[in-house]
C-alpha cells in the first residue's frame, strides 16, 4: 500500500511507519513485567484475537451491556505498540499492546529481560494472502495503480510483504513458544474458529486471569465469544461508519478490519499452481528450520499452515463430562471381570487380557480409550513397571529440553522425574485438575505409560505421528524389583506378599499390566512394523552404554546431538545428571513424595533402590530361575527378542 518496503535486518518495513516505529521500540520503549502483548502477522486474526482478549481480561470490570468493544473498534482497546509511543506511561497495568513486529526484531528488554508475555495467532498462509491482498488494496493511494492477485502473490512467495517473508515471521514465534512456553503462547486461527470457547479459556489461563467454576458454570467464557463474534462485531456501528488512525498518513475504514474470517477463502482466489507452491515453499521454510528445532516440532506446526485438519486435545464436553462418561463405562464393566490376587490391592481385574488394578488403572485405561486426543508431537514413554522407568525418564527430560536448562539449576535436581514427565494414565485420578491440564501442556507433551499396546486406541497407535520409547528389562529382574517396590505400598491391614506368592503370581501373568510377556511382545511387534514410531529399548543395553543409547534417543526424538555438543561432553553431562548415584542422592527424591491419586502416595525414595543387572541372582532360587527362563523361552519364541545370553 506504499511505494516502497525497505528491507531491515531481514525483514520487509513500510519506512515511514513500521520502521519508525520499530526503531523506538528498540530505543525507548519500557516494557513492565505485567505487559501482555498481542503478536501477529497482518491478517491473521488480529481484530477478532484483540476483542477476545481485552474482553478475557477486564470482565470483571465491564458488563456485556455497556461493554467498550461495543462503542470503539478493537485496535482502540488494543492498541499497536509501534503506533503509540507517547502515550505508554499513562496506560494501567496490565498494558495490553498489539505489535506485528517478528519476535526476532524484538528488544531483549522485551524477551529475555522481562516476565511479559505474548500471545501470537497464525493463519495457514494461503488465507492470509489472499486477505492481505483485498485489504491492501483498499488501503492503497489513488495514484498507485492496484496490485493484481498475481503481482501479490509472486511478491507474497518472494516474502517481500509488511513484516514478512510470512514463514519467517511465524516460526520465530513458534520457536520463542517451545523454548518459553510460559511466555509465549501460540495459537492458530483455525483452532480458534472452530473452537472459540476452548481458546479463551486457554487464553484465560495463559494471561494469569483464568475462569473460575463459577464464571464457566454462568456462561460467561459464552458471553465472551458472543461478543466478539464476527456477526456481532461487524454489525456495530463504530465498526461500520468510524475510522481508525495509526498515523497522519494511515486512516483506515474500521469496516475494512471485517470481512469474512472464513477458513480456506484463499482457495475461491487461487488456482491450483499457487497453492502448490504455496505449499511447496511451506514444506521447504520448514524443513530448512529443523536444522535448528526438532523435526518433531515441526511435524506439528506443518499441517497448520497448510491447512489440513491436525487432531488436537480439546473437546467441545468438558473434562467433567468425559469423566463421568468414563465413570459409567466404568460400572458396568467392573462387576464382569475376571478377579485375581492383587499386589498392593486386595484384587485385580483382567480386562482385555490384562490384569490391572480395578479403582486407578482401569479408570484410567477407558478414560484413555475414549476420550484422550494425542497431538502429533506427543513423546510417550513406555514400560511395564519396574523396567527403569524413572530412570528413563530423567534421561528423556534432559534430552529433549537441554537446551533450555542448564546443568547448575536443572529441574531434575529440585523435581523428580515422574512431575517432569507425568503418567498419562494418571489423568483421571488428579484431585487438583490443574496440575495435570493436558490442554495446557506445551508441545511437545511428554507423558508416560504402562498400558499395553494392544489397548491403546487407534488414535495413539494408527493416525498420529506421536512417538514411544519403551524399556523392557530381563523378567527376573522385573519380578524381584516389582515384588519389593509392591510391598512398600501394601496396606497395612493386608499382609506382606512373600517371595514365593509373588513368584507364582508373576509366572500366572497375575500382575499390574502383566502379563509381562505380551507386554513387551506387543511393542516389541510394533517396533519391527512401524520403527520411525517405536524405539524399543533392553534396560541391559542402557546399564552397559548410556552414552550410545542417550545418542539414539536424540536422533529418535528429533533432537539430535550436533557435532558441537558431543565435542563439549552434552551427552555425558545428561548421562551423569541422570545417573542413579546422581539422582538417588537428590533431597527431591530422599524425602519428596509423588501423588499419583488420593490412595497413592509414594515416597520419591522408593523409586531408586538398585538398578542392578542381575540383581534377580540374591533372590531367586535356581528351581524359579529355571521355570522362569522356560516361560520366557516358550513366549518369545519366534518373536527375534531375547533376554540374558
């Protein structure tokens, strides 16, 4: 809509305004640690994403029937950081501020050196040039003749557009997301179309002014939406009749900020050979990225921009609903079950073939089946107790964010590794809802598990490109470590299990998760079929070379280990942080707790007692080796999966 762009530090600024702008940002601008910044690119939602988040956070201090966004346009509400460099100091905290300003352009006082934070909305690409295209034209002067759909477009590919190139502008919101989540929450407008509800909410939380029970229960997260609306926005006379000012030379029409919203309008604009290089350059911008960000990540941010349909968490029932679905299912399952002797329970219950504790894993496991949604980027850890999961754990932790804790002040060292890598499979029996939010775990989400693969639904195992690593371990060892663990947890009004009881049960397949063979077979088979999915792993192999096996689950996961890092000693950094002698000895896991329901509670310390190879040898007898190594032999055989020599 100007003359010209110029290109700084490679971005593409209109130079009397966003450039200006820019450059006192950079300058003079203070942000305080309560701003919230609304970070776009042009035409991606912004006006729809201000009204949503003004109203969000000052509900309590206006009604629906006076409310401002009803008398003045959205971008008075919320204005741009660029555009009002005069006014800041008198604004109240907390300043809500818009920018288009590419998160790589932003002053460190706004993004290291502050606790502000931003919330950025992305749009698949073909949408948002189309849009910029109708928009600017509008806004273009007399004298410039208008720019064609082909003209913009070429331009648009090239990445010469304000504050572009697009791709560019987005990722380095995405990347700020992963590394900050707590700062930076990324949203995408067709998440937000289709789910506006789920969004605020999100929004809420992520803002520091979430909604209380009683608010949702009252409508008001619906009363929100509802004002914001686009039916409701653009039908109000300030938006219709009024202007907005950014500066002496930019006045736009307020009815210009509203025209269809719709998700995939770009393709009644487009032919086919633009959106396949639109598409195309997409694929590309992205893949040059995973040089510096995990190919996982990645996987998840794609499909948003080329507008495919990617599953998320959410659900238009709420968590409440789903449970006392699943608490239905629940009770009409239970009494039909096969019972055996429990372990640290009176009983278990077979179901499936599987024999689980009938108040906590079984809950869990139908609410699992039913309702929960995996992202693409989700990381699962997998095993049958006892096979090294909390070591495992650590080391997983530590890979994947390593580059964004240091070593002195790792989480690992005032946490233990099951609160930084929580068991999915424990969701249902969290008393606080909010400590185990799986809508708002960052991607992406690591989470552990002990069901079987078999049980897993199809959503986890068949049409995502989620991720599992599992453990297994030599059955004696299993056996031994899971009896003297059990017995730990074991009432007090339930006499200890011995040896010999335990022995027997274990042989019957009567134990949590077990059988334990078909445990393992079931990823093992898995494995073989779909290895890019499933990384199987000896609890053996990890004991006699950590270094080798941490490498492999770097490259795995998609954080592989550069040249760099294996020349500074990173991986034998993790290796040492997560060592048992390292972890053991930690005040977090001598005297902490973990909760994993109101009837489980385990003291951290029980979690590391050995870790031995071979440990099975000071306990068994040469009679239960003998039976347990046939039993072994007559499951695996023909599977290629062997324990011991």
């Amino acid at each position: 809509m100007t003359e010209h762009l110029v290109q700084y530090q490679g971005v593409w600024l209109t130079p009397n305004f966003a450039l200006k702008g820019l450059m006192w940002v950079h300058d003079h601008f203070k942000p305080r640690s309560t701003d919230i910044f609304l970070a776009t690119f042009p035409k991606t939602g912004t006006t729809w994403l201000k009204a949503l988040t003004f109203a969000t956070v000052n509900r309590t201090r206006y009604g629906f029937a006076d409310h401002p966004l009803l008398t003045t346009v959205p971008h008075g509400c919320l204005p741009f950081l660029e555009a009002c460099p005069n006014d800041l100091d008198g604004f109240p905290s907390p300043r809500l501020l818009s920018t288009h300003i590419p998160y790589t352009l932003l002053p460190n006082s706004m993004t290291v050196n502050q606790s502000c934070r931003f919330a950025y909305i992305c749009r698949d690409p073909k949408d948002v040039l189309v849009s910029k295209w109708l928009f600017m034209n509008k806004l273009r002067p007399k004298e410039l003749a208008p720019i064609s759909l082909e003209e913009a477009f070429e331009l648009f590919c090239q990445g010469i557009s304000h504050y572009g190139p697009y791709w560019d502008h987005v990722l380095g919101y995405w990347k700020a997301s992963l590394e900050t989540p707590e700062k930076v929450l990324f949203l995408k407008y067709e998440e937000l179309k289709e789910e506006p509800s789920v969004v605020v909410k999100r929004l809420g939380e992520f803002l520091g002014h979430p909604f209380s029970l009683e608010e949702l229960s009252k409508g008001v997260v619906e009363e929100i939406v509802k004002l914001c609306s686009f039916e409701n926005l653009s039908n109000l006379e300030v938006n219709k009749s009024s202007v907005l000012k950014l500066s002496t030379q930019i006045i736009i029409d307020n009815r210009h900020f509203f025209r269809k919203g719709k998700v995939g309008d770009g393709k009644s604009y487009l032919t086919d050979e633009m959106i396949k290089r639109i598409n195309e350059i997409t694929s590309e911008k992205l893949l040059v990225l995973n040089r510096s960000i995990n190919s996982s990540s990645m996987a998840a941010f794609q499909p948003s921009l080329e507008c495919d349909n990617i599953s998320n968490i959410h659900s238009e029932q709420t968590d409440s609903d789903l449970i006392q679905k699943t608490d239905e299912r629940y009770r009409e399952t239970l009494p039909n079950l096969p019972k055996g002797k429990g372990w640290i329970t009176k009983h278990l219950v077979q179901y499936q073939g599987f024999w689980l504790t009938p108040n906590a894993a079984l809950k869990n496991l139908m609410w699992v089946q039913d309702h929960f949604k995996p992202r693409p980027t989700d990381i699962f850890l997998a095993s049958f107790p006892k096979s090294g999961t909390t070591w495992l754990k650590a080391l997983i932790f530590a890979t994947v964010n390593r580059t964004r804790y240091g070593f002195a002040d790792h989480p690992l060292l005032t946490t233990g590794p099951h609160d930084c890598f929580p068991f999915l499979d424990a969701h249902l029996q969290e008393k606080d809802r909010s400590r185990f939010d799986l809508d708002r775990f960052p991607s992406p989400r690591l989470l552990s598990i002990h069901i079987p693969y078999i049980l897993l639904p199809n959503s986890m195992t068949d049409h995502q490109s989620c991720r599992f690593v599992y453990i297994s371990r030599d059955p004696k060892d299993v056996l031994v470590s899971k009896w003297l663990f059990l017995n730990k947890l074991r009432p007090k009004d339930l006499p200890p299990i011995s040896l010999e009881e335990a022995f027997e049960l274990f042989c019957q397949g009567i134990s949590h998760y077990g059988p334990f063979w078909d445990h393992v077979l079931g990823y093992w088979e898995a494995s073989l079929e779909t290895p890019e999915k499933i990384l199987f792993l000896k609890y053996e192999d990890l004991k006699k070379e950590p270094l080798v096996v941490v490498k492999r689950l770097g490259d795995f996961l998609g954080y592989p280990f550069s040249l760099e890092e294996e020349s500074k000693g990173v991986v034998e950094e993790i290796v040492k942080l997560c060592s048992f002698e390292n972890l053991s000895t930690l005040e977090v896991n001598k005297v902490s707790e973990q909760k994993f329901s109101k009837d489980t509670i385990i003291d951290n310390r029980h979690f590391f007692r050995k870790g031995k190879v071979g440990d099975w040898k000071s306990y068994l007898t040469t009679e239960m080796v003998e039976r347990l190594d046939e039993i072994t032999y007559e499951k695996l055989l023909g599977s290629g999966l062997v324990f011991g020599s």
